[in-house]
C-alpha cells in the first residue's frame, strides 16, 4: 500500500493521478503487471514511479522500473516523448533556474552484451572522426545512488528535468562539503550520505540513504540528525569529476571486465548501483553528441542488481540504545550480487504488522551493487511474527506509532551495552570500547559508563582479558580523560532524547554545561531552534542522567568550554561576532583547529561566502569559486598570516 510519506512525496509533486486509482497503483505495483494498464495509466505509473523516486521513497526497484514498466512504453510505443526526456525532479518546490550545462540521464544496460554494442557504436563513430580507437581512454566510476545537483561554483542547482533546475544552495549554507579536493564549481555531481554512517546514525530514523539525502534539500529547518551528518562531513556533494576510478583502453576494459565490475564499487563509502563507463576523447565526444535523453559517449552498468524471492525463517527482535526494538528478517541463505544474503532489517514492527511478515512469509528481495539488501515487497504474507517482551530482559513492550519500544531503561542489557558504546562512539578520542568489549564487561557486572572507569588491571584480567589487552584499555581511557574534547560532544555522548550534537553545542552556547540541569522548559524553548516538545524531552532525559553526568564530569575529563553568546557579544577578540568561512589548506594547523578557535573567539563560521560574511580565510589550494564569489559580495579575502595577525596569534 501508498505509505504516508510516498503520498506526501506526490503531493509535494504536484502529481495527482488521474487515470489509475490508488487501489490500481498499489496492485500495478505489487504484480509488476503491464497487461491491464493502457498507453495513458502506463505513462501516468511511470511518472508516478519516478517522483517516488527522486523524492526518496521509491515505490518499485530501479530493475522493474527499467526493464518492466519502461521497456513495455517503448515496446509499444518506440519513440513515445517520454523515453525521448530527463525523467523530471518535482519532489521539490520552487523557481525554477537554468542550468549552467544540461543534466542528462545515462543510458542503461544490465548485460555484457550491452556494453559491447555501446563499444561497437563507439568504435565505428572513432572511425568516421579519424580517432584512433585501439589508443582511445575510457574511465569506469561508480554510478552513486544519491541525489543529483549541478554546483557551478555560486549556486547549487537540482536535475530538476535536465534544462532548469531549483535553487538548493542553502545545504551549502547549512555546512555540506564538497567531496573530494573540497573545492566548489566542478559541475555535476551527487549529494550521498556515507553508508557506514548511515547505518550506525541514520537507519532508526529513515528506512534509506535516498530517503535521508531527499530530506537535507528540503527548504524547512532540518532536524538535529540531519544536521550532525552534514557536520560529520558524513553528508556530502560529490562531484563526477573528482570520483576515483579505472581507466584504460576499449582493449584493457574487455579483459578486465568482471575484475572492474567488482572493484570499482567498492572504491566509495556510498551506496551505488553500478557504474559509469565513458569515453574520454573530446573529439569523438563531441562527435558523438547527445540524444534529448542521454550523452551517447556515456553508458551505466547496472547488471549486479539482482533480485529472488526469498522465504523469511523467523523475525528476530533486537533492542537499541533508546529503547526500541528493531525487526530483523533471518532468511533462507540467498545470493544476491556475488554476496551470501541470510538477513535482511524490515524498518519497523508496523511494517512487520502490516505486510504479514513472520515463518513462511515469501518475500522480494533486492541488492544493488554495495547496497544492503531491501525488502522490496512481500509476496505471499502470514502470520506477522511480534514480540511482547523484550528479547534482552524481558520487560514487556508497548506501543508507540510503528515501533515497539521496552520500557526498561536502566536495567536493560541492551540498552546499557548500546548505551557505554554510543558514549565512548562519540567521545571518538578513545579505541577499545566497541561493542563486543562491552558486551563482555557487562557480562561481569559493569553497568555503566562510570563504572568502565572504575575498572583496574586484575579486575580486567580476572574478566578474561589479557595482560596486553587489560593495559591498552586502561590507557585508553587515560587518554580519553586528557585528550581536550568539546563540552558539547561530552553531553551529547550520554545520548539524550532530542539532543544530537548540533543541539548540544547550541544549548551550551546559552548556560554553562554543569547549569543545564536546573534549566525549565520555558528557559530551553526561548533558545531558538527549540521546539516545545524538544523541550519537554530534554528537561525529563536531564533528570534522568544528572547522576551518571556528575559522578562523570568529576572524574576530570579535559573539556573546552562552549563560547556563551552573552559572552561572545562582550568578546574584545576582533573577530568576535564576525562571520568567517575558510577555505583551502592551513599550514599552522588543520581547519578543524583553526573553526574551534575562532568559535571560541566569538566568531560563527560558515561553510560558504554569502553576503554576510565578512571575512574569507584562504589557505594553500583555496577554492576559486569562494574567492569569487568573496570578490563579487565584497567580503575581505584574508591569507592564513594576514588572518593569525589579526588574532594575535602570528608568533
């Protein structure tokens, strides 16, 4: 059935259907069936199909939306407009722009044989422009599963249908980063989000990474998480240009194939269908040109998508640091894109609920390149297979929306393991303290962080860790305590409701780490950016953690104090108040070092040069596209030596 969010999606689309009903779409989508369907629902499906798509929650898998639906229109119809166009992007309001340079789509193929045809056409267009084939290059990229944007160095474009786009600059404003050398204006590209990051932040909040990289666009204030992976620089616009990859000769492509195939995925922490492959001579390039839909010097590959029905063995229950329990669906061994598939994560127990999954239930199961494997949809149901207690303690569990939480929340296994590891994850100045360490700690009585902390070198051993072992672990943590951390990522670390690292760092700009627990919720709503809700989360998780925090804090961590606004305004430093954005390499530290000082200073640092910067800071190899775009606003262009003088700190 149309979820909520895939019916806001074509809302937002302006996408009203007309000629199929909602029952029609549903079971059009489910039998992947084009045999009831006339030219004008066909067209009508595909359209709905894509903006699901692009908006981040797609409705069929990319195969059946090539070779099913697609493959049937131009069957049917060869030189129907609609295979002749970009598939548009409506997903997103607003005006539309120009592009800089047309975004095209790329042609597709799933078979080897594809790819020797595209080599053929190649070969004898090389021919006709007296180029030499045999000494030809081509590259090979992986194909990334993002969103698509065209950065011309000043404004940040969506697709949109190719030829005009919308303005989404704003996500450089809000701190994303360019991928690769960092510099701005190298044209078209993807907006990812690391999958490792993804799956360890992001999963509880969005069932996937282009379902999270749809919502970072969105023109509405984004939500902490989503701000914390732009922060993390987990969150990215990666341009094509500066993508690791292969290349070679027509000749070295042949023989090499499946190893490239393989390797060429695997070269990104992003989730990618596929890869790119293309021509790299501008003459034959030129040559060769384009249709209205795609750059005929240019062919994806998407052959390592793969899709089988799959009977589920149980639904197993697993318990996260919050309290809520995640379904996983234990499969029977399956192999899907050179990999051994025997689990696949249903998002939540509505899901679970809704669609009968449980013993016996015969699912779709799809993998694409490095992507983890999808429940695409549910084939024959039975009975949903839901727990009523928690599989780790046993409390039992309750309601809340689509997700099943335990309410056990100081004596839960799984929650306290989950809990030390999410502290000691995001401290990150600490190595050791992963889960099965933890766990293991735990199975000897040590409940919480504190009591980590606690721990000597014969209690470690009489645990059953080794001499070695037992002395890396307690000089971690030494070194956990001395190694300067941010206030704010030491709060953040004991994982309170609401309150992600951005929030964190914004309430600590208002009161002092150790007041926070005597705040109401009136003192937290009058920070902006706090909802009333976000309020009453965080005044109740305070309470809850203010003795773990105190018989922590004085154990004498080494934290840096969060800037006070009121303080920042009263600052002599002569950046104090001042919005500053660096640029390029620094030689008397890295830029990290040099944004936490000038926060310090009083400064707000941003991630790119608008109008109310008012200085830019270059390094070695700064981007052009923010020198210009300085020169243009009028914003002062400062050298590294020029800016640690006007600091005082040039000596």
């Amino acid at each position: 059935m149309l979820t909520a969010e895939q019916r806001a999606v074509l809302e937002r689309s302006g996408l009203t259907p007309s000629r199929l009903s909602i029952a029609q779409i549903e079971q059009t989508a489910a039998q992947a069936d084009t045999a009831q369907l006339t030219d004008e629902q066909l067209v009508e499906f595909l359209q709905i199909c894509n903006a699901l798509y692009r908006g981040g929650a797609p409705l069929i898998s990319d195969y059946d939306y090539d070779f099913v639906f697609l493959q049937e229109l131009r069957r049917r119809h060869p030189n129907h407009p609609y295979l002749e166009t970009v598939e548009p992007e409506k997903a997103f309001a607003g005006k539309t722009v120009t592009l800089p340079e047309y975004m095209l789509s790329t042609e597709k193929t799933y078979s080897r044989d594809g790819i020797e045809k595209w080599l053929s056409r190649l070969e004898k267009a090389a021919e006709q422009c007296q180029v030499d084939f045999a000494s030809l290059r081509f590259k090979a990229t992986p194909k990334l599963d993002g969103f698509a944007a065209y950065d011309d160095g000043h404004v940040l474009y969506t697709r949109g249908d190719g030829r005009k786009g919308t303005d989404i600059s704003r996500v450089f404003e809000r701190g994303l980063i360019v991928a690769g050398n960092g510099k701005r204006g190298q044209g078209a590209g993807e907006i990812v989000v690391s999958r490792s990051y993804f799956d360890s932040h992001l999963a509880v909040y969005f069932e996937n990474p282009r379902n999270f990289q749809a919502s970072i666009i969105k023109e509405k204030d984004l939500e902490e998480h989503a701000l914390a992976a732009i922060r993390n620089r987990a969150a990215v616009f990666y341009p094509f240009a500066v993508l690791p990859g292969w290349e070679g000769t027509a000749e070295k492509l042949r023989e090499d194939f499946e190893a490239i195939v393989q390797e060429v995925p695997k070269m990104v922490d992003y989730d990618v269908d596929g890869l790119i492959l293309e021509a790299l001579d501008p003459v034959l390039k030129s040559f060769l040109g384009a249709t209205r839909h795609h750059h005929r010097w240019q062919i994806a590959y998407k052959s390592n998508i793969e899709t089988a029905l799959v009977k589920v063995r149980r639904v197993t229950p697993q318990t996260s640091r919050s309290g809520r329990v995640n379904p996983v669906a234990e499969l029977e061994p399956t192999r899907l894109s050179g990999a051994l598939i025997s689990r696949a994560t249903a998002h939540h127990y509505g899901m679970v609920r809704e669609m009968g999954i449980g013993e016996g239930t015969v699912i779709e199961l799809t993998r694409s390149g490095m992507v983890i494997p999808k429940i695409e949809r549910v084939v024959a149901p039975s009975l949903p297979q839901i727990p009523e207690r928690c599989p780790r303690c046993g409390s039992e569990l309750i309601w809340d929306g689509d997700y099943l939480f335990c309410p056990n929340t100081t004596k839960c296994p799984a929650q306290i393991e989950n809990s030390i590891e999410h502290f000691f994850r995001t401290l990150a100045n600490v190595d050791g303290f992963g889960l099965k360490t933890i766990e293991k700690l735990h199975a000897h009585g040590v409940n919480s962080v504190f009591a980590v902390y606690q721990l000597d070198l014969p209690q470690l051993q009489a645990m059953g860790f080794g001499e070695k072992t037992s002395q890396n672990l307690l000089s971690e943590l030494q070194r956990s305590r001395n190694v300067a951390i941010e206030d704010w990522r030491f709060l953040g670390a004991f994982g309170i409701h609401r309150m992600g690292l951005g929030n964190c760092e914004r309430l600590l700009q208002h009161y002092r780490l150790t007041g926070i627990f005597d705040l109401s919720r009136d003192d937290i709503v009058s920070i902006e950016g706090f909802a009333e809700k976000t309020a009453e989360a965080v005044v109740t998780s305070l309470t809850t953690i203010r003795q773990d925090f105190m018989q922590l804090y004085q154990l004498g961590f080494n934290l840096t104090s969060t800037p006070l606004l009121s303080e920042q305004r009263q600052n002599s430093s002569p950046i104090a108040g001042k919005v500053l954005v660096f640029t390029g390499t620094m030689l008397k530290g890295t830029r990290d070092d040099m944004i936490r000082d000038a926060k310090r200073l009083g400064a707000k640092v941003a991630g790119s040069v608008t109008g109310k910067t008012d200085f830019l800071v270059t390094g070695s190899e700064a981007g052009a596209a923010k020198i210009n775009a300085a020169r243009e606003k009028g914003v002062p262009i400062l050298s590294e030596e020029e800016y640690l003088a006007l600091i005082g700190a040039d000596g």
